[in-house]
C-alpha cells in the first residue's frame, strides 16, 4: 500500500519554521504564533504604516518607524480617529453628551475629556 503523506488538521494550521540541529540536520518545527497585521480598535481594518513583523524585528526599530506618530497611532484608523476627535469636539462644545456616544469611540473619547477637566 501507497503511504499517505497527508498532515493532521491540528499541524496544517500552525505556522512551520525550519531549524538546523547541532548535529546539522533540518527539522520541522510547528508553532502556533502566525503573524498577523495590526487591526483598528473599533473598525477591525488593517492599519497602515504599521507593518507586519516579528517582535524582535520591530523592537530593534525606533518607535517612530514603528507606528504613525499621531494620536491614537498604531491602534485606530484614521477614519476611527477623524470620528473620535469629531466625537470629542462635540461632547466639548456642549452640542453631545458622553452617553450619546457610541461605546466603542467613548473608550477613546472620555479620558480625552477627563484630561481637560483637570
């Protein structure tokens, strides 16, 4: 009989890394670390200019290369961000209240609010 070369379900969605022995021999291993690209808090699109790299890789990198040196950089989009400000800017001038606010965009919004007040 044909041996089957097929690949447990569990094993085919890990990531597969090749690592040579002391003794010089290639093995397979499995991980289940995937990389994956940065997402918006509020709107799960994938951020821009954050880039799609191994921890150590982006450490060794300066912090401004890192992620968008803007407010809320590296974790909302700018469309996210552009509502949180908008959302902020109303609550402010009195034309919103905090609790008109969606949920998502009041986690952003409310310490903003909180650090004008002091």
């Amino acid at each position: 009989m044909a041996e089957c070369n097929m690949v447990d379900r569990g094993t085919r969605v890990k990531k597969k890394t090749f690592k040579k022995t002391p003794s010089g021999k290639n093995v397979k291993h499995y991980s289940r670390f995937k990389r994956t690209a940065a997402t918006c808090a509020i709107e799960g699109v994938k951020l821009s200019g954050t880039g799609n790299q191994i921890k150590s890789a982006s450490r060794k990198k300066a912090k401004t290369t890192r992620r968008p040196s803007v407010k809320f950089g590296g974790v909302l989009s700018s469309k996210a961000r552009k509502e949180v400000w908008e959302n902020y800017a109303l609550v402010k001038s009195g034309k919103k209240e905090l609790a008109q606010v969606t949920e998502k965009v009041k986690r952003y919004v409310a310490p903003q609010i909180e650090k004008v007040n002091k």
